[in-house]
C-alpha cells in the first residue's frame, strides 16, 4: 500500500521525483511517486470508500456546501476514481474527453471532484485559452445535469492545499459569470435555471479542513472505523505538511506550479 511506503520514507520502494520530462517508464513509479496528487486521492478515498458515508463523505459535501447535506440521505454511495467522460456535444473549440479524479453517487446526487496537490489549477486548454479546469467541469455537469432531467444533482468540488478559495473557483458562484461561459446552451429551453443551480453548486474544500472534519468523527465512529479514519487524518496532515514546505522552495515560487494544459 503506498500510503505506508510514503509516510516511511520506502527507500528505494518509494522511487524518485519525475523530472518535467518524464512520460513513463520503470525509473519513476507513479503508485508510489509521492509527489503524486492522484497517489494521495487514491490513498485518502480508496480507504475511506470502505466505511460508512456518513462518516467521510457527509463531512465532505457539508464542508463544501453546508448544513444542507446534513441530513440528506447517502444509502448506497458508490465512489469511482478518474472516469473518463466524453466532450460536452457544443462546445465548439475541439477538446478531448475530461478524466474526473473522483466521481461520489449517493441518493439523487452526482459529485464531480478536482482534487489538487502541489499543483494548481489548470487556466486554459490545448485548444481554447479561455476554458480552464473548474468550467469544463461545470459543463461536463451541466451535460449530467440535463441528461437525468434533475433526477441526480450535480454539484463540482475542488481540494487543495491551500486555505484560500482559488479565484477560479469563486468566480463561478457568480451566475452571471457562469452565463457567459456556458453561453453555449443558451438556447436550451433550461440554460438559466442550469446555470443558476450549477452557481450554487461549485465550492473549494482546502485539504486540512477536511482532515479536521474527519478527526471529528472519530467518537462516533465504530472501532475499526476510527483506526482508518486516524490513518487517513495523520497521512493527510502528513502530506499537507510536506506539500507546504515543498511549495515554499524554488520550485514553488509564487505558490504553485504552472498550470498543466489540458486536451
């Protein structure tokens, strides 16, 4: 399990840092990579799948959202890992197919989930400069959206590392902001109340919050249940703690990477 591997050092289990150029290849194992953000989505939510929702992913949705998810229902909650999904039909600059890091499914509900370690947020893609990370998540749910004719909500999630809401993120809580850029349906008989929702539907959850919310549970939770959710919170604080000093180097000037640009 990489989790063990990265919090005990792994000497030569845990590999090396890719350089920029790195594509594949035996030298730099990407399951145990630790610089890896989808290394520790996999870590964090592969276990945490296990229990009950109610311990891990309402805690998420309330962070994200608020005390409405409080009582909500999470029977039957079923998590997938980076599921490819194909381009939205109107958009018109070509773009290839969006691959979501985490995909939660409980009860009426889809979650869409960006989660973001060392690096930022992408600002553009390949082929049109102003459509960045959060939008074309915004549109893959609006596509879900009105495909199940609201009989699943969707809602968008970002973590990272950082304890300020990224402007990206923030932008699109504004509806006319997300209007504008999803103009493209706007002669859809549901474009405004899409984009109203959707406007409420986007949020940023910063990892340490998340981590904190998590050692909340752990007096309600059952014995086996605490051990997992004390291992998810120290290896969160651990990777928290080693993304921060990482972040703060030379290789972090200006607080994060250049954005990667997507297809």
């Amino acid at each position: 399990m990489s989790i063990v591997i990265e919090m005990t050092g792994g000497g030569r289990k845990a590999g090396k840092v890719c350089d920029a150029n790195y594509r594949s290849g035996p030298n730099c194992p990407l399951m145990v990579r630790t610089t890896s953000e989808d290394v520790m989505t996999g870590n964090v939510f592969g276990i945490l799948r296990n229990l009950r929702p109610s311990l891990w992913l309402r805690p998420l949705m309330m962070a994200a959202f608020g005390s409405s998810f409080r009582r909500r229902s999470m029977t039957g909650a079923q998590t997938s890992f980076w599921r490819s999904f194909a381009p939205p039909e109107l958009v018109k600059a070509r773009e290839g197919r969006t691959e979501v890091d985490v995909v939660f499914e409980f009860e009426g509900h889809i979650v869409l989930m960006e989660a973001k370690y060392r690096a930022g947020l992408s600002t553009r893609t390949a082929h049109d400069a102003n459509r960045d990370q959060v939008l074309r998540l915004l549109d893959l749910a609006y596509g879900l959206g009105r495909r199940s004719l609201f009989v699943r909500q969707p809602f968008v999630v970002v973590m990272g590392l950082s304890e300020m809401e990224p402007p990206m993120v923030a932008r699109y809580r504004d509806e006319n902001t997300l209007r504008t850029s999803l103009r493209h349906y706007e002669r859809q008989p549901d474009w405004g109340e899409m984009c109203c929702m959707l406007s409420r539907s986007v949020s940023y959850v910063p990892w340490s919050r998340y981590a904190d919310s998590l050692a909340d549970e752990v007096v309600r939770a059952r014995k086996m249940e605490r051990a997992f959710l004390r291992d998810v919170f120290q290896y969160v604080r651990w990777k928290i703690g080693a993304g921060t000093l990482a972040r703060r180097g030379n290789m972090f000037i200006g607080g994060s990477t250049a954005p990667e640009e997507l297809l």
